[in-house]
C-alpha cells in the first residue's frame, strides 16, 4: 500500500514535466506613429510673379514634386498603420 502511494506521488509530480508550457500573450499596446508622419505636408511651391528661366522653372517643379511625393507617401504609411491599429483585437 505504501508503495502505491509512493509509485502515485512519484508519477503525479512527473506528470508536470510533460505538460506543454502555455504561450503568454502580451495586451495589445498603442502603435506609436512617428511624429514626422504626422506633421503637415509642405506647401505648394510659390512661384515669383516674373518670368523665370529653364533651370528655375525646372528646380521650383523639381522641388513641388518632391513635397507632394514625400507628403503622399508618408500619409500612405500613417493610414497603413491606422487601419493596422484598428484591425487589433480590443
């Protein structure tokens, strides 16, 4: 009988070892979202009221083009992480 309880004890204190470990989830969190993402885009170029060479023409749309495309894509990135953000389980 002693035995049987010790044979018990010994197996049911091994049983623990075979046990798969649980996986932990962190809570969700807040996405942080870069502030450079949510700064203002840059204006329009202004352009001065006289006529303007080849190359002046040329820098000030060279210029525009950069701002509307870094502006369009940054706003693609924080729109991006928003719905990334709201798709998350509360």
């Amino acid at each position: 009988m002693r035995a049987a309880v010790i044979l018990a004890l010994t197996l049911l204190s091994g049983c623990a070892l075979f046990q798969p470990k649980r996986q932990v989830f962190e809570p969700p969190h807040q996405a942080k979202v870069s502030e450079k993402l949510l700064g203002e885009c840059n204006k329009v170029t202004d352009i001065p009221d006289r006529d303007l060479s080849q190359k002046e023409e040329h820098d000030l749309w060279a210029k525009d083009r950069r701002s509307l495309g870094d502006c369009g894509f940054a706003k693609h990135v924080l729109n991006k992480a928003v719905r990334i953000q709201q798709e998350q389980p509360k």
